[in-house]
C-alpha cells in the first residue's frame, strides 16, 4: 500500500479564481466606462455645433476646447486598464495557482491618480463656463 497520499486540494481554490474572474469582469467595466465617457466628452463639442446650426442656421463659434484631447486621453486610458486588468488577472492567476498570492495595489493607485487628474482637468476647463 503506497503511503504517499495526494495533496489535499484548497477548498477555496475555485472560490478564488471566481473572485479573480469578477475582479477582471470589473476592471473591464470600468475601461468601457472610460471608453464610453471619452467618446461622449470628444462628441460634446461637435453636438452643440450641430445643434445650433439647426436652430438657428449659423453654427455657433465655440473658443478652443480640449474636449478632443481629454476625451482621446480618456479612451486611450480605458485601452490600458483593459490591459492592465488583464495582466493582474493572468499574476493573481498564476499566484492562486501556486499558492502564493501576494496582494498589488499598484494598479489601484494608477487608475486613482488618474481618475483624480481627469477630475482636475475637466474641472480646470469647466469653472471658467459656469461663470464661478
């Protein structure tokens, strides 16, 4: 009788990898967030174009926005936590995996400071408009 007995499996072995998955699921939810919000702010400037040379006939000069620059920025960004959503999905997984998962905030903190940067930015080009 062979004594040499299977390792045990982690119980929450598949309980982990599902929060990995959902984890993933969430990062590319918020990529298509970004994505979707940075085509909104690029699209903004051509609507209210559009729509006052339907009302009035003579398309409204509007001063230079960077509506085309932080909406860019922003799809652009959404493009990279897709990726980098991806790349933390496969470490956990691969850490899960050989029982060695060791927590990362970086991306956290990347996606905050960018998320914080974005807020100033808009809120840097919308104060003069609201007349504040």
């Amino acid at each position: 009788m062979d004594e040499r007995l299977p390792p045990k499996p982690n119980p929450n072995f598949a309980r982990d990898h599902l929060a990995n998955e959902r984890t993933f699921l969430a990062w590319i939810r918020t990529a298509i967030a970004l994505m979707g919000f940075g085509f909104v702010v690029v699209k903004f400037a051509v609507f209210l174009r559009q729509i006052s040379a339907g009302l009035g006939g003579n398309p409204i000069v509007l001063p230079k926005t960077y509506s085309a620059e932080i909406g860019l920025a922003m799809i652009i960004f959404g493009g990279i936590t897709a990726v980098l959503g991806y790349i933390s999905f496969e470490k956990t997984k691969r850490e899960i995996n050989s029982d060695n998962y060791q927590p990362n905030s970086l991306l956290l903190i990347i996606i905050t400071l960018f998320i914080i940067l974005a807020s100033a930015v808009m809120t840097y080009f919308l104060v003069p408009s609201l007349g504040i």
